[in-house]
C-alpha cells in the first residue's frame, strides 16, 4: 500500500507536469504576440515566465540573460527578423524533480521576413532545451535553447 507521503508526491509530479505544459503554451502565444505586434507590454508579459536570471539561445539570433534581457530580444530584436509569426511546441519529454524540472520540445515555426517586402513565407523546424524552477510556487522558465533543424 502507498503511503500518503508517496500519493501528495505523486499528485505534485502530475500537477507540475501540467503547469509545465501550460507554462510552454503561454510561452508560444506571448512569443507569437511579440512578432506580430511587438510593444514592451508584450514582452514583459513574456518575461514575467522567466526567472529574473534566467537565460535563452536563440541560436543565429541571439543570447539573452535576464528578464530585462528578454524583453528587450522581444521588443527589439527577433521582431526585426519578422513581421509575422506563428508557432507550434509538440511532442513534450518532462521530468520534475521537486522544485526543478527539464524539459525539451519539438517546435514547428512558420515565418515572413521583414525583408524583401514580398517575402514568402519560411517555415522553420526544430527543438526547446528547457529547464525549469519554481518560484513561489509557480513554475518559470529558468533556461531556453533553441536548435534550429531546417531551414
């Protein structure tokens, strides 16, 4: 027989792994938002997912550290790249471990450039190496990787 120490730890693991998916799938709105219409207000409500010292690779474009970091990566520098975005996170792998949690992703991006005005658009395939903590009890982002498979 399980004892209630085991069931309140396995309740806590399942609970997790579902703030961790919807931790994910308010990470790839807000992201979306700042690319379709990048302001500060979009991307401080991205950070706000982040711990304050939390880090990100976006690979070709850019590593950030800190909130303040990733906003400004959201106001200023992956909207340059794009004028429109939308983007899938599939396939979750998680693992919790108390208070930390890893986590990777299969992603499919869909893209236009800014530039050239008539640019099509370009999908990107690719990845999310993702560690997680919890911070008063909400589950943030404490590190993002991006590798890019294609294009």
């Amino acid at each position: 027989m399980k004892s209630s120490n085991d069931l309140l730890s396995r309740i806590d693991r399942l609970e997790s792994l579902e703030a961790l998916r919807a931790l994910k799938a308010q990470y790839v709105v807000h992201a979306d938002r700042c690319l379709i219409t990048p302001s500060v207000e979009h991307a401080r409500a991205l950070a706000e997912l982040f711990t304050d010292d939390a880090t990100t690779d976006y690979g070709f474009l850019g590593k950030f550290s800190g909130k303040e970091a990733i906003v400004h990566a959201f106001t200023e520098v992956l909207p340059a790249n794009s004028r429109w975005a939308a983007h899938h996170a599939l396939n979750p792998i998680l693992s919790v471990d108390g208070d930390t949690a890893e986590g990777t992703w299969s992603f499919v991006a869909h893209s236009v450039p800014r530039e050239p005005k008539d640019a099509a658009r370009v999908a990107y395939f690719g990845s999310y190496e993702e560690k997680y903590r919890r911070v008063g009890g909400a589950w943030k982002f404490a590190s993002l990787i991006v590798r890019f498979s294609s294009p």
